[in-house]
C-alpha cells in the first residue's frame, strides 16, 4: 500500500509537471494560427486558443502584448484545482477590442453643395466618411448582410478611450419605459462638438471634433462581443483588458461568463461596453476578482440567476456614461437581477456612476452578502436592495456623498444592516414597503454610524438618517419584526431624525418611547471630513457602543473591533 501511494504521488506530480504552456503573439510577422503555438512559432489570434484541441487540464495560454480585433469565445474546460488558464504574459498589455479603425480619407460636410448650412460656419468642424461594408459583418446584427437599412451605430471613439455623444435616436434604445436613453438632437443641424451622427441611407458616418479625423485614431463598434465564455468550466482568465462593441440588442455585454461553473476573471479591465461592461449569467462557483468594469454604457457588471458567486477588490465606476434612464432604471455600477443565491460583493469601490446606484440586487435575489465595499458619489443610491424576500447581510460598508439614499431596502425581507458608516447622503438608511405583497418585514438596522444624511437648507423633506417603517402599534410591530438598535447619530449642530414612514421625523427620544426603536442606540457630536469625493472620520473615542449580532450576520461576517460602531475603514481614498 505504502508503494501504491508513492506511485500515486510520483504520477500525480508528473501530470503537473507537464502541464503546457502555449503563446499567441498576434504582432508577430512569424504567427500564424496553423502553428503549434510555441514561442517560436505562435498562435496569431486568442480565438484559436479559446478553442484549441490541443488544451488540457492546467494548460496555460499566455498573450503577448499587442490590439487583438476580434471575438474570443472560449469553448475549453479544466478539471477542478486544475484548470485552464488564459493570461497576459508577464508585463503584456493585451487589449480585446470589440471595435475597428476607421482609416480614411475624410472630407469636410461643408465642402457639400448638396448640404447647406443651418448657420454660417455650422460645419467648420463637421467631418465625413462613407463606411464600407466591412463594418456591417457580424451577423448578429440585424441588417449585417441583406437589409442596409437596419445598419447602425451607438459607439464611435476617438483615441481609444473617449466615447463620442450619439446625436439622434439609438436603434435599440427607444424611449421605452423599461430601457430609454438621454437623445440629443435629430440631425446633422443638432451635431455639437464631440459628437457623431449615422445616416443608414448612404452609409456615412458625420463627425463634430475639433481637428481632422485623420490626425487621430477614430474607432467604431462592430462585433457583438469581445470576450465570452459559456457553458465550459475550470477556466481561469487572467490580465486581459477588453473595449468597445456594438451590442445587437436588449442589454448585451461586452464580456461575459455564462451557465459556467468555477469560471474566474481577474485582474482585468472590462470597459467602454455599448451597455453592460461584464455580465455574469446562471453561472455558479465564479469569482471575479480585481478587476475594473468601469466607464461602460449603463451597468459595468451584470449578475443573475448564479448561485456562490463571489466578486470581490472590483472598480466600478464612471458607468452609465450614454445616459440610460427610466421608470425601472437599467444603470448601476453592478445590477444583479434576478435570483441570484449567495452572491458575495465585497472590497469593491462603486463611485461616481452617472444618475445611477453604486451596488444594486433587484428581485428575488436569496442570501445575498454586501461586505466592506465603499460606495461613494454614485448618482442615485449607494447600495439598493430591491424585492428580495430571502434577504441578506449589509455590512461593514463605507457609504457616503451619493445623491439618493445611502442605504436603501426597498420591499426587502429578513435584512442585517449592520457597522455601516453612511454620511451625506440624501437620506442614510430606509427600509420602507415598494408595493402591495413586498412589506419590509424582519430588517435589522444595528451598529451602523449615521452622519448628516439631509439636504442642506431644507425644512420638512430634506431626508433623514433612518427611515424605517413603523408603528406606535405593538402587535403591528410583532408582525413586521423590524428593528433598529445600538446606531450612532451624529448631532454637531443639528437634530438627528428618524422617519416611521416617508415623511414624519422623530427625534431620538420620541423614536425611543413611541415606537420602542433604538432603544440602545445614542446621539453625539462626530468629528469627520468630507472634501470633495474623500472621507475621513476623526473621532476615535465614544464610538465603542455596539451590541451584539445575530448570528444571521456573524455567519458570514464579522467586524474587527465588535464593541465599534460602523464600518471598519475611517478614510477614503
């Protein structure tokens, strides 16, 4: 037996040890992707690696630096604790893009006789080009092949990384309820600077920058995708940056990893997408660990229907730059609908997202775990928690200057909130009913530091620091099973209020006595810095008044100091 297991051993060590290493090098004059993939003589493309034959369990794909235009679809799987491996080559910049050059010449609008002017000088800085068929070949899109008048575009760039305003309707977007986007203009009269228009009818793309098109690097979006993965398992995809694509339609992302199980994507940028930067799709055991899924069209990550997913040290920010909008709401910095089980969204930075929330779980989402993160200056909620009746554990967070709620339960069931610092924002935490059948019953609002969550200068709806749906009745109180404790409020020079329903405000004392909430929880004055987009909080003393948690919360997280009120980190950046 003792020889057995040597041998074991001795094979197992063998396995790994002739796990391969393959190279594409897509630059080289040398690649070519009827090649064995060996240094000396490459792969030239990452989709003949994303489906080679030759992978096997830890394999490992490395990519040389170099602006790789096409579709990687990876169609190969790993083993468990074995898996394949996609990575840039040690110090490669390896850029996936979605998007094609468009090379020129280029002519001035007003050099047309065809086309007069609106006003004198309207055109000095307009440009054109007639586009070629060879911009119109992914067959996703509809029109790509027979009916040119379908063909459009809704993202064009000038030096990579600056996105030009759409003038007119987008084709997709069409003020609909559900998923309706900011239209600027009808026409060519409309075109301000920094923007592009499309004229299907003959194919031309207009331009309103400053300078020649031809001086710079102008790109426009061509294939669906840049980078997906479905439906494989064990793949690890490691340093990639991906950007720019022209989605066919609905909400289409620039990557994605779907029905995949232990999938991970780390250090990696995901940017620039038409509408959603990442998506994460009825995947289960994924990680997706520091990466940046930022500067996207509407949502830099997407996450539904997945189960043990964790994302975690992510950047997301500057999303929803085209301006979606509308009675449901499509942007965010992550959204998460629906059904996701046991998501864990922590250490991640959600900021600066346009008219949009930084972290968000809409609908039926079950033991979700929102942990550490710092959501600061989103253009709505920080942290949204929407129609989930399996509730979850929002904790530890760092919330603060974003222009809706800080911390908003909405319709929301079985929730710990709990060592949050929330500061100015338009009102701090509400757990509040959304509809008929969506009560928020059995939240827990513990531990959490409130810090001036009002609008400056206004009287009777200018916010307030909890906002929790309650009752002077105690058997209506049974019922909803909510409650509020052990919370610090700040009161430097004003008085700290909190709201039984979306209107009335309390002082802590009539909170205390009316309606049994807070009875632990104290009000003093708190010494912070808010200066632009940072936060420092400076008091350090009076804060150790924090009770104990339920093992709903310490199941899954724990603070550092358990006797602190809110969240561990005092300063951001």
């Amino acid at each position: 037996m003792r020889k057995l297991a040597w041998v074991v051993c001795i094979l197992l060590l063998a396995v790994g040890a002739h796990a391969a290493v393959y190279v594409v090098d897509g630059p080289n004059p040398n690649a070519a992707d009827t090649n064995g993939g060996t240094e000396q003589a490459p792969w030239k493309t990452i989709g003949r690696a994303a489906s080679a034959a030759e992978l096997k369990p830890g394999d490992t794909v490395l990519v040389k630096t170099g602006v790789y235009r096409e579709w990687v679809d990876i169609k190969v799987s790993g083993e468990p604790d074995r898996p394949i491996t996609f990575a840039a080559a040690p110090n490669a910049k390896v850029v996936i893009k979605g998007s094609e050059i468009v090379p020129g010449p280029w002519k001035r609008i007003n050099e047309q006789e065809d086309s007069p002017e609106p006003f004198l000088h309207a055109y000095k800085r307009g440009w054109k080009i007639v586009l070629g068929d060879e911009f119109f070949t992914d067959p996703r899109m509809p029109g790509a092949y027979d009916d040119k008048s379908q063909r459009w575009l809704s993202q064009v760039f000038f030096e990579d990384r600056h996105p030009l305003q759409l003038i007119g309707p987008d084709r997709n977007y069409k003020n609909d309820k559900m998923q309706s986007m900011v239209q600027i203009g009808t026409g060519l009269k409309d075109m301000i600077p920094q923007s592009f228009l499309f004229d299907p009818a003959n194919q031309t793309l207009y331009l309103n920058i400053g300078g020649e098109p031809g001086w710079y690097c102008m790109e426009v979006g061509v294939r669906a995708f840049a980078l997906t993965i479905s439906e494989q398992h064990d793949v690890v995809i490691r340093g990639l940056q991906m950007r720019h694509n022209r989605q066919p339609g609905g909400q289409w992302p620039l990557a994605s990893i779907g029905s995949c199980e232990r999938a991970t994507m780390e250090d990696c940028k995901v940017e620039f997408g038409d509408f959603t930067g990442l998506s994460v799709w009825g995947s289960k055991n994924c990680t997706v660990r520091r990466c940046d899924l930022s500067n996207n069209g509407a949502i830099g990550l997407a996450m539904g229907l997945t189960e043990d997913c964790l994302v975690e040290d992510c950047t997301l920010m500057w999303n929803n730059h085209r301006h979606f909008y509308g009675d449901w709401g499509v942007s965010a910095g992550t959204k998460c609908i629906p059904g996701n089980k046991r998501t864990t969204i922590r250490r991640c930075e959600a900021a600066y997202n346009t008219e949009a929330e930084g972290i968000w779980f809409d609908t039926d989402n079950e033991d979700i775990r929102i942990l550490d993160n710092i959501c600061h200056d989103n253009g709505d909620c920080g942290i949204f928690f929407e129609i989930n009746k399996a509730g979850g554990v929002i904790a530890g967070n760092l919330v603060y200057g974003n222009l809706g709620r800080g911390i908003y339960i909405s319709g929301s069931q079985n929730v710990y909130v709990a060592h949050n610092t929330v500061c100015e924002n338009s009102s701090g935490i509400v757990a509040m009913t959304r509809g008929a059948n969506e009560p928020p019953k059995n939240n827990f609002v513990l531990n959490n530091l409130l810090i001036f969550n009002y609008n400056a200068g206004q009287t009777r709806t200018r916010g307030s620091d909890l906002t929790l749906e309650m009752s002077t009745d105690p058997a209506w109180r049974a019922d909803m099973g909510s409650q509020a404790d052990y919370n610090v409020y700040a009161n430097n020079s004003w008085t700290p209020f909190m709201r039984h329903n979306w209107n009335d405000n309390n002082p802590l004392a009539d909170w205390q006595s009316r309606y049994d909430q807070d009875k632990h929880s104290i009000q003093m004055p708190i010494d912070y810095e808010r200066t632009a987009t940072g936060f420092r909080l400076l008091t350090k003393t009076g804060l150790d008044v924090a009770g104990p948690l339920p093992e709903g919360v310490t199941r899954v997280w724990k603070p550092r100091d358990a006797r602190r009120v809110g969240a561990d980190l005092v300063r951001w950046p």
